[in-house]
C-alpha cells in the first residue's frame, strides 16, 4: 500500500499529494510505522510516501506533520541507525516536511531531531546521499528557525562534522 502511495503522490498531473493528503494517506503511513517499527524496509517506503505528499504543498505537508509524520520519522531513523537506505529516505522527508512550516520545526526539536540528526551525519559520514539530505534538512530549518541552526552547529562542532550550508 505505501508502494501505491508513493506512486500516487509522484503523480502531480493528478494532483495526487492532495488528493492522498484529502483521504488520510499520511496518518495512515503514520500509523504503518508506528505499528511494524521494526521493519525498515516499511520504515523506508513510508519516509518516501511522506516526502512526496510533503512536496504537494502547504496543506498537504501541514496535514502530514498533524498527523505526526516528523515524530515517526524521527523515531525512524533513531530505531534504524545502521540502515543507510531508512537514513536517506527519513532525512529527504524531513527535509520535505519542515520547508516553510515553523510547526515541523518545532516539533522535529521536540522529538529530539537535533540529536538525531548529527548523530547520523556521523554515522554515515561516507554515505554522499545522507550527507546530501542531512545537510539539505540542516539549511531548510536554518531558512525558518536559527536557534535550531545554532544548535545543529554545535553539535556537530563538538562530534567534528562538516556542514556545507552554501546553498
């Protein structure tokens, strides 16, 4: 089902972010990781599914973070630290989901995603396409909330990672 989802949500001609925003599709990826967490491979399709509906605009991403899409990805890519492919899929929906909403931002601190965040930049530091959306997500908060900026900053000062915050 997160397949079809994702399929539906690429499908723009159709307006298929806000139509699967419409009928529930992120509450529903929502719940499929929280209800099978330690799957990755779900893990992973779910993260893809967020980011597509995230990118069919406003409503359809403030849907997706009420329905508590940045805390599951979080959580995600806290419980599959070793998957590269559940990294790579979390930090291009996050990066999706907190473009232009102060409410992901917020949230994705609450959940601890500061942490989280540079913890996998270090984790996968020879990983291009994770330090590509780890640091695509550090410059798209940074656009809507410097005091998370500030706090990725020294983070990864004190674990000697490397940000590239040219755009």
């Amino acid at each position: 089902a997160l397949r079809t989802m994702q399929h539906l949500a690429a499908s723009v001609t159709l307006d298929g972010p806000q139509h699967l925003s419409d009928v529930g599709a992120a509450a529903a990826a929502v719940a499929s990781m929280g209800a099978h967490q330690g799957h990755a491979a779900l893990q992973e399709a779910a993260c893809y599914a967020l980011e597509l509906i995230a990118f069919g605009g406003l409503e359809p991403r403030e849907r997706a973070v009420a329905d508590g899409a940045v805390e599951a990805t979080v959580r995600a890519l806290k419980e599959h630290r070793d998957s590269a492919s559940v990294q790579r899929a979390g930090l291009a929906a996050l990066q999706a989901l907190v473009e232009e909403c102060l409410d992901a931002a917020k949230r994705f601190d609450d959940a601890n995603g500061v942490t989280i965040l540079v913890e996998r930049l270090v984790d996968h530091k020879k990983d291009a396409q994770v330090q590509y959306w780890g640091n695509l997500l550090v410059r798209t908060l940074s656009a809507s909330d410097t005091e998370i900026r500030v706090k990725i900053q020294r983070k990864c000062h004190f674990k000697d990672v490397q940000l590239d915050l040219d755009d």
